[in-house]
C-alpha cells in the first residue's frame, strides 16, 4: 500500500476512498470505489494561498530536442488589484479567443463576492495589450455558481458558456455546480443547477460542447445511477437529461475529468480517469441515443493510464490525447510519466511519445492543440528545467509546453518557473491567427508572494 502522498490532482492517504483534487499538487494516483460521503472543501488560505477542489477523481521513445527562437511572454499576472477583484488562480483553463484577438477565461477564487475560501470566481477578458476586465464575479448567494475552472468556450453571437465546480440551487451541502451562459452584455443566467441529493450529476467538468440545435454536452465527476459520473445534455431551454452513468463494472469507466469532442453526427467521445478492462481509464463514445462503447481501456503494461484530458480529432478522424501516467519512464515520485496517444477509427492504439527522458515535462493533464501539418502542442504539470524551492514546484518540476511532430520528435518550447514566471500548468493551449500559443498557468506571476495567483502567457515560435 503507497504511504500518504499529495497527487497530481489528487490527494490520496493510505485506505481513503476519497481522493482530492488538488490543482496545487504535481501527481495523480488511481482511485478506489467508495463512499463519496467523505468530501469536503478546504480553503484557498487567505486570498493567495492554496484552494484544495475535492472531488471524487481520481511507444515511439523521442529524444528531447532543444527549443531554438521560442519566446514566452507573461501577458497578465493575477491579484493585481486589491483583494484580488480581477481574480486568482486560473486553474484548468484552455483559453478562448474572439475574432478581435481579445482572451477569455475563468479564475477559480477572486472577484468582487466572498467565499469562504476567499473569492467565488470570475470570468475575464483580457485584450491584445493586456487589459484585463472582469466580466461577471460569481456569488454564493444561493442560485449562481462559483468556484468555476476549465474556462468557457464562446458562440458566433459572442456569448460565453462555462461550468462552475460548487453553487447553484441546491445546497446539498454547499450546492452541486452549475451550467451558465453570459452574454456579452454581461448578463448571466444559470441553465442548469445540479443537484447531487437526487440522481444527478454533480461538480460539473470543464469542456462543454455544443450541437447544431444548441445543445449543450458535458460531464460531471460525481453523482448519477452509480455515483461515479454521468454524461449530461441540457437543452437551450434548460432541461437537463443524463445520457449515461459510469458504473465501476469492471468494463465501464468511471470518473470523467474532461469534457467532450462531438462529431457530424452528434455522436460524443471523451476519457474517464479510471475503470476500463485494467483500471487504468478509458476513451468512450457515446451515441445521441446514449448508448456507450468503450474504444480502448489504459494501463495494459507499458501503456498510458489514467487520462484526465479530454480528446481532439484531425481529418481522418483519429483522435489524440494523453494520459497523466504510464509509458516506459519513471519518474521522481515513484509512477510513471505520462504519455501522447493516437486512436484509431478502427480502435487501434499507438504511444506517440513517452514522458520522462532527462529535462523532458511529465505528468500531462490537459489535452493537445493539432496544426494543418500534424504537429501536437501541449502543456505537462511538471519537470522541465525548472525547479524553485519553496514555490511549489522544489520537487516535480514547474511544468513546460511541448510540440510533438507526427514522427515522435518533441521540443521543449518553454520550461516554467523562472522568476516572475508562471507555473503548475493544468490548462491546455490555444492559437493565435499568427500561429502563437496562449495559456494559463494556476500559480506564478507577480503578485501573491510566495506561489503566485496565476498567470495568462504567450509563447511565441
């Protein structure tokens, strides 16, 4: 039995059936059917100190190529007003752009309304020269959400779509999550509470995806027929409908931590951290009817496991992901590094790379970005070049942002933790018009002495 150990978004002790996820912790650890009685939630330490979220969670070998030209630029740094009104701690947050290149996001903690943990959130907006405004500031006052990670995606009419971890209608304790829109007026209306004292879902997952009807997909890593997460559709009017409830059976994965990718035909496909033929997760598609198949199951020998990022197509209708762990390295924590994987149509895996050769990033969480010429661009939670004692990052690494090519070659393009850097990256990437890759990182930056309360970047090829 592995001793009391802090997770990379999840924090486990010998014999607990509940895991935290921690989005201030480097490692993850597979979870054990239990009660889901046991959770609670710990306070963000002040304003600028650490937010514990719990939530029930859970080969092609390529040598590290140097960086050569890539530049990286802290756009914003977070807390910069008193008592951090424009935010803190974007945690999970893949940023969103609109047609005028201005940025959007969500922070965890922060904003103009007190929680008990020391904010309830925010979604921001932040301009090509680094004005930053916040849109809405979440409440917990009994109807809104707060505590919202994962970011928002963005319609062609520019309203915002996002998910909040905790709030809402139902108290039960301290209210299940929430789905919300905000328009760009600024008006928010809450399309869904959740509610984790009946049979629904419960603290709802970043990366929701919308159909040609308005639709909206997504899913919970708690709650439904087995308690161990649901797939969710809640129509433009607000009605909600569970479309599938993970059951650890042995088959069936359990436990989602990422949203969903949709295709043509409204069929729906995403990753469970756990369960699967070896325990070790799972990529599942679910059809409109709600039927599921499970495509492939982690954690079969030098295999990835346990994937907490969702999926992205490419033209052939493979799709790309990673897994936190598995591959062939070990790493300083005692697991193994993480891996890039390719799955067919016809659901036959290939490793594309292994984490874990020297100065290389580990543990991935976040999903990848494709290019029109095949290239995968993403972030690691920890290793690169970097490690600051007494910032968090002494032990694992302050994480790093990669490119893989279609033949297995990665590049470092940019290693955290410098001074004044951001670091403890659990958000994945997005482009610019000019090929520029933004980000967010949950800790770093200049304010909030010693770990930081976020940063948004810019890497520059």
């Amino acid at each position: 039995m592995r001793p009391s150990a802090t997770v990379r978004g999840l924090k486990r002790g010998s014999g607990n059936s509940a895991v935290e996820r921690n989005p201030g912790s480097t490692k993850l650890a597979s979870a054990t059917p239990g009660s889901l009685d046991n959770v609670g939630f710990a306070g963000w330490g002040g304003v600028c100190g650490v937010l514990t979220l719990v939530v029930f969670s859970a080969l092609l070998l390529g040598a590290v190529q140097p960086a050569h030209g890539q530049t990286e630029t802290v756009l914003y740094s977070f807390c910069a007003r008193p008592n951090c009104t424009d935010g803190a701690g974007p945690s999970w947050v893949t940023p969103v752009f609109d047609g005028e290149g201005n940025l959007y996001g969500t922070t965890l903690v922060g904003g103009a309304y007190s929680c008990n943990h020391g904010g309830c959130g925010t979604v921001f907006e932040l301009t090509p020269s680094g004005t930053e405004t916040i849109l809405h500031s979440f409440d917990d006052n009994g109807t809104d959400g707060h505590s919202s990670w994962g970011g928002v995606f963005l319609d062609n009419e520019g309203t915002l779509y996002g998910t909040t971890l905790l709030g809402g209608e139902y108290i039960c304790p301290q209210g299940s999550g929430t789905v919300f829109e905000l328009t760009p007026s600024g008006t928010e209306t809450i399309l869904h509470s959740f509610d984790r004292c009946e049979t629904d879902g419960f603290w709802p997952n970043p990366g929701l995806v919308r159909d040609a009807e308005g639709n909206i997909y997504g899913t919970t890593s708690a709650g439904g027929a087995y308690s161990y997460g649901t797939v969710f559709k809640v129509t433009p009017s607000g009605t909600e409908t569970i479309l599938h409830s993970f059951d650890p059976n042995g088959t069936d994965g359990w436990v989602p931590a990422a949203g969903l990718v949709i295709d043509k035909k409204g069929n729906l496909y995403g990753t469970t951290v756990n369960g699967g033929a070896y325990n070790g997760g799972t990529v599942f598609k679910l059809t409109p009817s709600g039927k599921e198949t499970i495509l492939w199951s982690f954690g079969n020998g030098t295999d990835g496991s346990h994937p907490y990022a969702g999926l992205v197509f490419d033209k052939k209708r493979n799709l790309y992901g990673t897994t936190e762990e598995g591959g062939v390295y070990s790493c300083p924590y005692g697991y193994t590094c993480g891996t890039v994987f390719k799955l067919t149509p016809s659901g036959m895996e290939t490793i594309l790379y292994s984490f874990g050769v020297s100065g290389d990033g580990y543990a991935p969480v976040a999903g990848l970005l494709l290019d029109k010429k095949g290239n995968l661009y993403g972030t690691t939670a920890d290793g690169g070049s970097y490690s600051r004692e007494g910032y968090g990052c002494a032990l694992y690494g302050c994480g790093t942002v990669f490119k893989l090519t279609p033949s297995g070659t990665e590049t470092i393009l940019h290693s955290f933790g410098a001074s004044g850097d951001g670091y403890q990256l659990n958000g994945g990437l997005v482009f610019d018009k000019k090929g520029n890759l933004y980000g967010a990182t949950y800790r770093g930056g200049a304010y909030c002495a010693p770990y930081g309360c976020g940063t948004v970047f810019k890497v520059t090829p």
